[in-house]
C-alpha cells in the first residue's frame, strides 16, 4: 500500500512540512558526501523559515492537552499500563524540553554570521559556488565526521520540536480505522458531518495506476483519482478504484 495524508487545516500543514524536512535532514546528514550535506544544510535553513510564530506554544498545549487526556486511562484495564506510560513519560519529557528553549526558535542560527551569510547566498541559484563563497567550499572539503558535528550542533536546539511533531502525529495518525471506500470512475465524495477531521489518509494498492488528488473542506471531502499520462497531462481514472480511507483527529 501507500499511503497519502493530507491535512485539513494549516497547524497540521505545518506540522507535517517540519516533520518532511527534519526527516530530509536526518537523511542527507548521515551521508559522507559533501554535497548531501549541502543538502542537510539546506533543509535546516527552510526548518527556520517554517518554525517561526507561536510554533513552540502551540506544540507545548497540544502536548499538555493529550496527557491530560491520557493520564485517567491509567486505571482502565483494557489498556496496556507499560505502554500508556512510556507515551506519558515521553510526552512530559518533550515538554520539559520545550519549556527548556529560550527566545525564539533558531535564534542561535540567527545569530551565527556565517551560517546566515550561506543561508542567504543559497537563496540565489548557484549563489554558493566555491568562487562566491570560498569559505563554504572550505568546509565541504572539511572530513565528513566534521560536518556532520557541525550539522547536528546546529540541529541541537530544534530536536525538542521534532520529539515533539513525531508524537503528535503519531497520535493523529492512529486516532482513526481505515475504511474500505470505492471512487466509481474515479471520484469519490464524502460528505463531512459530526467531528471535523484534522487529516486524511488515502491507502492505495502500489500497483494501481493512479495517485489520488484530494480537496477538502468542513462540509465535503473530494477524491479524484489520477494516472499518469506519459509526455501528457495527467488523466483522470475512468475506472473503479477501491482504497482505505482514514479520518483523523485529536
């Protein structure tokens, strides 16, 4: 199966956006090559750009709202005590983490002059070739252990953040049941009545043709399935297409 997930409202978005570009960083930082540690590079600076406003307030409610949601279920017996506190141990120690964070979110980056001299040379298309900026083809010729020190220092103060986006998107995610659904000719619609979902996920079998395109709002949900058509613009599958359909909330 894969899966696609589409948010329904813009703090989900962004949790998502940073949950994409920390994985992004992870990815290319474990690397040896110069080159994907550029890209490393590249994706703490947008995890920057995104992470601004109230972004570690709003994480911090979220996270009290779900222990204080969790912690009565400590006396339920059909749920597993061990598991139950390993999320409450985890949720109140991102927390502590949070609240641990003075000023504002990547203000040690701001105020590193030349990680921010790169950030803004990197704007410009091929604005970081070595006759630009020698010191930035300096140190990508640097030993990889040494630049990936580097990377992680710099990452080091947005980790509370991804603890805690990682919980509280697995609790979205695992919130609702994925129900069969059949798109006849390649749509589908689903009126919205009751709880409003905060995300959707589409399961798909990976070996249909198609992609689903999605559009919703607080009344509808719309699904429009998509093949690929080669040189041309893509098609709308005229066919039936069965898929799993998630609704997510917390």
């Amino acid at each position: 199966m894969i899966t696609y997930e589409y948010p329904l409202n813009e703090r989900v978005r962004t949790l998502m956006r940073m949950e994409n570009l920390f994985a992004k960083f992870a990815h290319f930082a474990e690397q040896h090559e110069a080159w994907d540690h550029h890209a490393a590079l590249l994706s703490l600076f947008e995890i920057l750009e995104v992470a601004r406003g109230d972004l570690k307030s709003d994480l911090i409610q979220e996270l009290e709202r779900q222990k204080h949601t969790l912690e009565p279920l400590r006396n339920n017996p059909s749920v597993k005590s061990e598991a139950l506190e390993a999320v409450l141990h985890n949720i109140i120690r991102t927390i502590t983490q949070l609240q641990s964070l003075s000023g504002k979110i990547g203000q040690h980056l701001r105020d590193n002059e030349w990680v921010m001299s790169i950030k803004q040379r990197a704007c410009i298309p091929g604005g970081v070739c070595e006759f630009d900026v020698p010191s930035y083809h300096y140190w990508l010729s640097l030993d990889p252990e040494i630049r990936r020190n580097n990377l992680h220092e710099w990452m080091a103060p947005f980790d509370p953040l991804n603890s805690a986006i990682e919980i509280i998107l697995k609790i979205l995610r695992e919130s609702g049941q994925p129900t069969l659904q059949v798109a006849p000719k390649g749509a589908y619609q689903q009126m919205v009545s009751g709880r409003v979902a905060q995300m959707l996920r589409v399961g798909l079998d990976e070996d249909l043709p198609c992609f689903p395109e999605i559009s919703a709002n607080k009344y509808a949900i719309n699904i429009r399935f998509t093949a690929l058509g080669g040189a041309a613009r893509p098609r709308v599958c005229d066919t039936q297409v069965e898929f799993d359909l998630t609704l997510c909330c917390l």
